[in-house]
C-alpha cells in the first residue's frame, strides 16, 4: 500500500489592500470634475461675447472745414489723427506688406491660426522672450474697433471668439481695409491714409512698393520704428517686411534687392496740418465744443462737414487792407472783424499775425483797452435812461472826482487840452470829450453800463463797474466790440456772433444749423439814437477819415488809449458792422512815427484800414438806409448831479469863457446803490482819443 501523498500547508491570507477603493474614488472625482468642468464650459460658452452685444468703439475720420462759398479751409484733426479711405484707394503693395508681415497665413485660416500661434510659441520659446505674436489680422482688428474689458488668456479667447464671428460676417478684403484703416502708424498717424501723409506727403493709393513695405512694419513698435526719430532702425524693419513679401511670394528677389537700396525719402505731409484759416478754424472749433448739439466730444471724434460763414473774398479784403496800411516790417499789429448785423455772422476775422508763430487770436483772444469806441456803450445807457443827447449840457473843462475819502482822486482831462466849456452830450461825442464821458457815467451808474455793455455784446471779457469804464478801462476783443456795434446797426437786436453755417457727420444728416433768431436788448429807439449821433462823427467828429467814399449812410467811433498803446476804429452800414484794432500785442508799447504818422490814434491808421476795407467790402452793393424806430425814445427831465459844477478859465480853439476864479471842486456824493462800487479801484488807467487821466478809482 502506498504511502498517502503529503498534504499541502493551507495558504496564509494577505491582508486586503485598499487599491480597489482608491480607484473608484478617482473615478468618482473624475466624474464630478468633469461634470463641473462641463457645466463651467457651457457656461463660460453661453457667456461669450457676440458682435452684436458688444460695444464697437466709434472710430471718426478727420472733420473738413469749409468757408461760405464752400472752398475748403483745410482738416479739423479729430482726436486721432484718420482718413477713412476704401479698399481700391490703398496700395496692393501695402495689402500685401501687411499680410506678409503680420499674418502670413491670413487668406487660409478663419479667423483664428492655431499654425500661428504654434509658430509664434515655439519662437518664443527659443527666444526665451516674446518676439512674435499668435494674433490673426482680424483678431488684431477685434482688439482695436471693440471694447473688451477682459484681460490676457480670458481676453485672447474672447478675441478668438469674435474673430471667428468677424470672418464669417465679412469678406477678407473688407477686413483687411478696416484693419488698415484703424491700426496706429506712430506720429498721431492712425489709419493708412493718415500714414502716407504723415510720412509720404501721398495718398495711400500711390504708396510704391518701399514706402508700403515701411508702413507696413511700423504698427508693432511705432515709437521704435518711427522713421523720423530713428531711421536705422526703420531701414531694419523695412527689410524685415521686405523678405517677409519675397518669402511670401509677392514679390521677387531683384524686387526686394532693388526696394532695400532706395532711400527713405520722407516727406512730411501737410494735408492734416495745413490750414488757410488757422485761427478762424480754431474758433470754429471752440464753437463747436460749446455747443450742446455737438460737444467737445463731437469735435474729438470727428467726421463732420462744416460750412462756415467766412466770406473768402471780404477775408482776403481784410488783409489787403490791413497790409496797404501797415507796410513796413516793425509795424504794430492789427486785427480786423466783421460781422453781418442780421444774422451774427462772421464774415471776415483776420490779423497780421502768423498762426504758425504765435498761436495767439488777436481777434478773438486779445484783450485790449478799447478808448472811446467804449463811449456809445454809455451813450446807450444814457438814452435808456431818458437822457436826451441834444438838449442835456455838461462842462467841458478839467474835471477830479473823489466819492469818498478812502479813495484816491480822479482826475481826467481831454486830448490835447482843449475844452469847449458848457456843451452838449451830442457834440460832447463828436468830440469825444473825456471829461464829459466822465460826468455822465457818474450819473448814469458804472454797474449800469456794465450791464449796457454785457446786453450789446460783450460776455467775455470781465468789466468793472467803475466810472473809468466809460473810457476804456477794460480790456475787450475785436470780436467783442464788432458784436456790439452789429447790435446798433440792426436796431437794437443782439445775435451771438457765429462762424458756422452748418454741420452734417458723414452721411449727409444735417446735426446743426445757424441759429438765425436774435433778441432785442435795447428799444429801436434807443440803438437809433445812437446811430444818428455816431452817423454824424462819421461827418463831423473824430471820424471822418473813416467816411466810406460813396456816401452811404454809416455810423462810426474812433478810441486810443494813454500814450497811444491801443488805436481803434468801430463802425457800421445797417449790413456790415466792423472793428479795427492796431497795437503791439505783447506789450503797451507807444506808437510813434508809424508810416508817417506822429502818434497813432483812432482817426488815423485804424480809420484808414476801416475805409479801405469797407469800400472794398461794400463796393457795387446798392445803399440801405437805416430803418426808423418803432419805438422813438420818451425823453425824460434830467439835470446832472454836476449841473453846477463851478471850473476855471476853460480855453478852446476858437474862445476863452472866463469863470470866477476858483479852485476845481472836489465833489462828495451821498451813498447811492448803483453807485456803490465807483469807489474801487479800476486796474488800468485809459483815456480816450489820446487822453492822460491820473489813476482812476
């Protein structure tokens, strides 16, 4: 019997490992990752942005400016610096540069280039820095005309995703125009057209192959290739460009050969720069900034039509007549505005100045003391008041005022010293008699004449109400003073004076029109009487040189200030009213010996322009005659509170009137409200017509 067969020794039990748990607990986590991955991404996709959704930014073309005859006046810049042109007024050179240079593969992909990126990755990479970027054209398109607030990866895939929406909206060529229509070209170039001005003097149809290769490198680092301020670098880059198209295929080797050895040859245009008007377009543009229906804003963006209401031949008149005058260089300057009464509208501002000198509008700008051309201003508070020019007399003599004790006294004589004793205000202004002017704003009320002088037209320059307003005192504009003498010459019917006629954008919609309804601030009555007496200086006053040649009715006064700084002529037709000032604007310099004139004042050179330029301005125009008030004047009692003001011998050209000897009276006044701040000292002193006046309070 066989031994039985040895039995096998039970196996041992290993103890269980945990490998089986752990893996169902990956795969458990896997499938909540990826389920809140899934839900993330479709909620990230639902939340990508659309073309429609987002907010385009409004890229504005350059503004064109145009005077009354429709001539253009040159390019108002918008806040960047762009002409918006069409795809067959850009260079095929310049397409070409551009694709070759920054999105080789643009006519295969869709918008997005994972090839690019995967290129531009692994040349980063090698670089150990960022030396190319992965952004299509249009993606680079995307970036510039659409705000998308997000930043790095999140913003590139939101780019990628609206580029993509981009392609299948447009056509590659439409893309590619507006591509070069908006990228930045250095030196407030934006667009191509912009670029080949700025760099070229040219249109961007007529880049040659150099000049677009050029272009076509600058948008990745204008300010490194700017070729005006590093040319080397801008050479390096052009061949850059330049093998990219041989590369390419676009051009061939002699091509690019020949292409690298021509020159930079820049030429820096004058298209956005030049402008026949400088100082006129920029009052245009002022105007425009202060418009509700345009705005500051408006202005930046750009694009707009704008008619003016500058008249190219009375501006050029202007000029002329300044020039026939002022002959000599060292002569002072001059500056002349004129403005159609009805309407506002100027149709002539101009000075001897140069813009590309000294950007500073004499016209518009300045603020010079008037003279006497201030006094009608107090003649028409005068006559509002019920003062009657013809029958209300004051003396003509030496005259000091002092209103209290605290200030200092006043003393103001007339030009050349000679008074004509008892006179009436009418003759007193034909006169222009100082110390009469200074009687009568004392009674009329200096914060009156202020007001006077706001309602008329001057709501620029700040005036204080003190008695030596009367004669100047304030600096004001040519434009201001022209804008008041408009309101007497249309009866008393103010009207902003206006530059611009009209404004459309670029489809042709009207966006604002000349504002033709003025405002009667004074009676008829009153801007008549005015007229009447100034009508008369233009015969027998201090105006007569200025008396237009054909005999037309006109209305007109002279002023200069102390020691002949300042001389002005203002006048008016019932269709044109005109203000000439003449002085040396960066200093109160006398002028003496002027194109053979001794001391210059009002009835002598600024006279002389204002004829000269009016008979040229109205020459072959039928006369108008001034129309009759509908509202003639209710003259009231009045006796000035110096009616008995006693003088001493007053001597005249033609009489001595010998008064009881006695010394020039002081004279104390009560406290009276409109009055009340005659006591303040005014900043300057100003006499009118050549006169000398002490410090005034």
């Amino acid at each position: 019997m066989s031994e039985p067969a040895p039995r096998r020794p039970p196996r041992q039990k290993r103890p269980r490992r945990p490998f089986a748990s752990t893996l169902v607990l990956l795969a458990f986590v896997a499938v909540i990752a990826a389920g809140a991955f899934l839900y993330g991404a479709s909620r990230y996709v639902n939340h990508l942005p659309t073309l429609n959704a987002i907010k385009a930014r409004e890229i504005g073309a350059n503004s064109e400016v145009y005077d009354a005859r429709g001539a253009s006046l040159g390019v108002l810049a918008n806040e960047e610096n762009r002409q918006p042109v069409t795809s067959n007024q850009i260079s095929p050179w310049m397409k070409k540069g551009t694709v070759a240079i920054e999105d080789r593969r643009y006519y295969e992909h869709g918008g997005v280039d994972p090839q690019g990126i995967a290129r531009a990755l692994v040349k980063n990479v090698m670089a150990g820095r960022v030396v190319q970027g992965g952004s299509t054209l249009t993606q680079q398109l995307i970036s510039q005309i659409y705000i998308v607030k997000q930043h790095t990866i999140d913003r590139k895939l939101r780019e990628a995703v609206l580029a993509v929406q981009l392609e299948d909206r447009f056509t590659k060529d439409e893309i590619l125009t507006a591509y070069l229509n908006t990228v930045f070209y250095g030196n407030n170039a934006y667009g191509v057209e912009a670029a080949a001005q700025t760099y070229f003097a040219k249109s961007a149809k007529k880049l040659t192959l150099p000049q677009a290769a050029l272009l076509s490198g600058l948008p990745q680092l204008p300010s490194t290739y700017d070729p005006y301020q590093n040319p080397e670098a801008a050479l390096k880059r052009r061949a850059q460009v330049l093998k990219a198209m041989r590369e390419t295929g676009v051009i061939t080797a002699q091509q690019e050969r020949t292409a690298n050895a021509t020159k930079l040859n820049l030429k820096r245009g004058r298209v956005y720069g030049k402008v026949s008007e400088s100082f006129f377009v920029r009052y245009v543009a002022e105007e425009l900034s202060k418009d509700p229906d345009i705005g500051s804003a408006g202005v930046r963006a750009g694009g707009l039509q704008i008619t003016t209401t500058l008249d190219p031949k009375l501006q050029a008149k202007a000029r002329a007549a300044m020039r026939s005058v002022l002959k000599t260089p060292g002569d002072p300057d001059a500056a002349i505005v004129s403005i159609r009464p009805k309407t506002g509208e100027i149709v002539a501002m101009a000075s001897t100045r140069y813009f590309r000198k000294d950007q500073f509008d004499l016209a518009s700008q300045g603020r010079r003391q008037p003279g006497s051309t201030f006094k009608p201003i107090t003649l028409a508070t005068a006559i509002e008041q019920g003062i009657d020019p013809s029958a209300t007399t004051y003396m003509s003599a030496p005259f000091s005022w002092k209103p209290d004790d605290n200030s200092p006294m006043w003393d103001v004589s007339t030009a050349g010293g000679n008074y004509a004793g008892p006179v009436s205000l009418e003759n007193a202004t034909l006169a222009s008699d100082n110390t009469v002017y200074a009687q009568l704003a004392i009674d009329v009320g200096p914060a009156n004449i202020v007001d006077m002088a706001k309602r008329l037209g001057v709501r620029t320059s700040p005036l204080q109400a003190v008695p030596s307003l009367t004669l100047g005192a304030d600096g004001v504009s040519p434009l201001e003073m022209a804008t008041v003498y408009a309101t007497f010459a249309n009866g008393g019917i103010y009207h902003p004076p206006t530059a611009i006629n009209e404004v459309t954008d670029a489809d042709g919609q009207v966006l604002l029109k000349s504002r033709t309804a003025g405002v009667r601030v004074i009676q008829d009555g009153v801007a008549a009487e005015v007229t009447r007496i100034l009508g008369e200086n233009m015969r027998s006053g201090t105006g007569t040189g200025a008396l237009m040649s054909d005999d037309r009715p006109e209305a007109g006064k002279t002023g200069t200030t102390d020691n002949h700084t300042d001389a002005w002529f203002c006048g008016y037709t019932p269709t044109l009213a005109t203000c000439v000032w003449i002085g040396y604007p960066d200093e109160t310099k006398p002028m003496y010996g002027i194109e053979g004139v001794g001391a210059v004042s009002g009835p002598t050179l600024p006279a002389d322009i204002w004829h000269i330029f009016m008979d040229s301005a109205l020459a072959g125009t039928p006369p108008v005659s001034f129309p009759a008030p509908k509202k003639p004047v209710d003259w009231s009692s009045f006796e000035s509170q110096f009616a008995n003001r006693v003088v001493s011998t007053v001597s005249t050209p033609d009489l001595t009137l010998t008064m009881p000897p006695q010394q020039t009276v002081t004279v104390t006044l009560p406290p009276v409200e409109t009055q009340a701040t005659t006591a303040q000292p005014a900043p300057a002193v100003t006499a009118a017509d050549g006169a000398t006046t002490a410090p005034v309070p």
